[in-house]
C-alpha cells in the first residue's frame, strides 16, 4: 500500500490572506502573483459555502467578484507567462538600443 505525503490543508483565513496580498497582480505586473491568487481563489471556493445556515440563521456568500478576478488572473498568467527556459536577447544600436 503506498502512502502519499499531504501537506496540511490552508485555513481559510489564510487562503483570504493570500488573496489579498495578491489581488494586486495587475498594478505590479507580476505573473507570480497572478499565479497564487489563482491558487488562493481556488481553494477559496473549495473551503466556502455559497450559503450557510446554523441554527436559525443564514448566511449568503457571494463569489462573484473573487471569480471574476480569478477569470482575469488566468487570463493574466496566460497572456505574460513565458518559456520555461533562459532566453536570450541581444541588442544592436539600430534595433533602437538606448
């Protein structure tokens, strides 16, 4: 029987830190950033009802803005990511090198 290591499951306070600390992808361009809001706002749906209930009292959550930036997170990531290899890039005075 093979066992498989699991890493402890985040809470959701946080998955909501790391949303926040990333939801800036756009304003610092940062294809990393985009990536882990990806990440956060899936587990974010994974760890939060839609609606919830408890002894007489109920609670709505809408997610409709956190997927709409999940939307253009991955849209982001897919538009800036690059290869996966070094590239290199040579300049020339007459390729407007300044």
């Amino acid at each position: 029987m093979a066992y498989r290591f699991c890493m402890p499951a985040p809470t959701i306070d946080e998955v909501i830190d790391a949303l926040l600390d990333n939801a800036d992808f756009e304003a610092a361009q940062s294809v990393s950033k985009a990536a882990s809001f990806v990440t956060a706002a899936t587990q974010y749906f994974i760890l939060t009802p839609q609606s919830q209930s408890d002894q007489g009292s109920s609670m709505a959550i809408s997610a409709t803005q956190i997927e709409n930036l999940l939307n253009r997170a991955r849209a982001f990531v897919s538009a800036n990511r690059t290869n996966s290899g070094s590239a290199v890039r040579f300049l020339s005075v007459s390729g407007g090198f300044r």
